[in-house]
C-alpha cells in the first residue's frame, strides 16, 4: 500500500474541486511549470535580501550565504532519501488511485514520491529568509506553500506526507545552516572572496540563484550526462 486515509482523503478532495472548478487545475499546472513564477520569485527576494540598506549588512549576507550552499546539500539529501528509501509511485502514476489522475507522466514512472524536493529545497530557503526578515519570510512561506507546494499535490505530483516530510526537512535544514559555527566556517570565507573578487564572486551568486531557481535541473542534466558518458566509456 502506498497511500493512507490522510494522503488518499486529500486526493480526493483536490480532484472533486477540480471536476466542479476545471480552471484550478489548469492555473495549477501553469504554476507549477513556471520557474519565474515558482524558483525566481524566492531569487527575487533573496537578492532583495542582500542589497537592501540597513546599517549593519554583514550577518545577514553570511546568512543568507549559508543557507544558498545549504540548499545543494538539502537537494542531495532529497534525492539520497528517495533512492534509499522504499519507493513510492507518485499519485498520478499510482494504479491504487485508479483514474483519479487520468493524465498520467510515464516520465515521473521511475521517480520516487517521497520526500519532496521540492518541499525540501523552498521550505529550507523559507525558514532561511524568515530567520533574517519575518514579514519577507512570511512572504516566502506564503509562496512556498500555496504557489509551490500545494499545486504539486492538487496535480498528482506528490502525496501531502510528502510535501510534510519535505517541509519539516527543509526547516531543519535551514535552522542548522544559520548557525554561528556554520556561518563561520562556510560565509565568512565567502564574503572575504566577495570583497577581494567581486566580479568572480557575483558571477557564482547569480549562478547559485538561477539554478535555485530551476530547482538544480540544468546540475542534474549535466550530472546525469557525466555518469552515462562515464558508463559508456568504461570497459565492459
């Protein structure tokens, strides 16, 4: 069995509102497969975040540097967790839901529901933002839940434990990432670069952002490719 009565229940729901309110679904998909919308908007905020004028900037850019390479780590996890893990179908590809999702995505056939990347990697950037600006980090969660998370489980994407899991893996994630030590260790380094080689270090930044906003699938493009290449070159 792969869902339960909580998982299954809201399933459920989310498809009788969209067999009586058919726009819903197709605002959801074109939410979910926007990147501006979902990735850009937290970028938006983030480098909001780091230029705004305030009289002492430094601890919050090391935050805010802290929690960026917290979220390569938090993606790693995310996908660690689903290969070892028991896999988990996704609701829309799951026979137990009979033809709940009718439109099915044989791409997603071989990826498994739980945790949340998704979940892990804007609730870990939520928790981040909200830790240094409470109303620009309510903004963040507001996102976070109704903009990215919630229209994953209303088309099938992802069960609600999983976007669950994912969130409280993210909160985690972002409350160790603050920390004095880890700051240390991983930000001051970093801001020393930045007024030493300001041009190299923002040419990094704005990368780390655009692929915060595309949820790392260029990265994994590329390391998907490396290994095949890699396992074609390798003798038999």
């Amino acid at each position: 069995m792969f869902t339960n009565f909580f998982d299954s229940g809201i399933l459920y729901l989310c498809h009788d509102l969209n067999s009586h309110f058919g726009l819903l679904g197709r605002i959801a998909a074109f939410v979910s497969e926007n990147g501006l919308i979902k990735g850009g908007f937290i970028a938006i905020l983030i480098w909001w975040l780091w230029f705004q004028d305030t009289p002492n900037q430094q601890p919050i850019r090391e935050k805010i540097l802290g929690i960026m390479i917290a979220t390569i780590g938090a993606i790693f996890l995310a996908r660690g967790l689903a290969l070892i893990l028991p896999f988990r179908p996704r609701p829309i590809v799951n026979p137990e839901l009979g033809s709940l999702f009718v439109q099915g995505n044989a791409a997603l056939e071989t990826w498994s529901s739980f945790p949340s990347d998704h979940a892990v990697l804007f609730f870990t950037l939520a928790t981040g933002i909200w830790l240094i600006s409470k109303p620009v980090g309510f903004i963040a969660f507001f996102h976070t839940i109704f903009i990215v998370c919630l229209p994953r489980i209303y088309l099938g994407l992802h069960y609600p434990t999983d976007i669950i899991a994912g969130a409280f893996l993210g909160i985690g994630i972002a409350l160790l990432a603050t920390r004095l030590d880890w700051r240390i260790l991983v930000a001051k380094p970093l801001m020393k670069y930045a007024d030493n080689s300001p041009s190299w270090f923002y040419s990094g930044f704005f990368i780390l952002t655009f692929q915060i906003g595309e949820m790392f699938e260029s990265s994994r493009d590329i390391i998907r490719g490396v290994v095949k290449l890699l396992i074609m070159l390798l003798p038999t």
